[in-house]
C-alpha cells in the first residue's frame, strides 16, 4: 500500500538504487575474465572491461545525481 504522501514512492526508489548500485558492485571485477588472455588493440579484455564499466559507472552516477539524490536520506515534507 502507497501511502499518501509519497513515501512509498520514495522507499521504492531507494530500493532501485540499491539494487542498482549492487549491480555495478557485482560488475566491478570480471571474475569469468580471470586466466583469459585474449586481447582486443594491443591491450588485455580486461582492461577493456574496466573502461565499459566506468563509463557505465559514470552515467549511473550522473542519473543518480540527477533524479535520485537524497533518495532514502531526505525526510520529505519536513525538509526546507
């Protein structure tokens, strides 16, 4: 049940950004990439790996800023 005024609203969205959040944890290290040595322009996938997730990192990080910030911090309608 959603309560009136939008704390429910809020509660999900924290919970998207967590999961969200755990996500790009979980991306952080390619653990099915350990003990491959294919490499793409000179450099190991890995590191090509690390490049895709930062700039991804990156984008979260500025829609978080942008539509998600003081989610599940901010009270509300008590805040000025």
């Amino acid at each position: 049940m959603v309560e009136s005024n939008g704390t429910g609203r809020h509660r999900i969205e924290a919970v998207g950004w967590a999961v969200v959040a755990a996500v790009l944890v979980a991306l952080a290290i390619p653990w099915f990439m350990w003990g491959s040595s294919a490499t793409v322009a000179g450099l190991p996938v890995w590191v090509w790996w690390h490049v895709g997730w930062l700039c991804l990192t990156a984008v979260v990080f500025a829609a978080f800023v942008r539509y998600g910030w003081g989610v599940g911090i901010t009270g509300g309608s008590a805040d000025g």
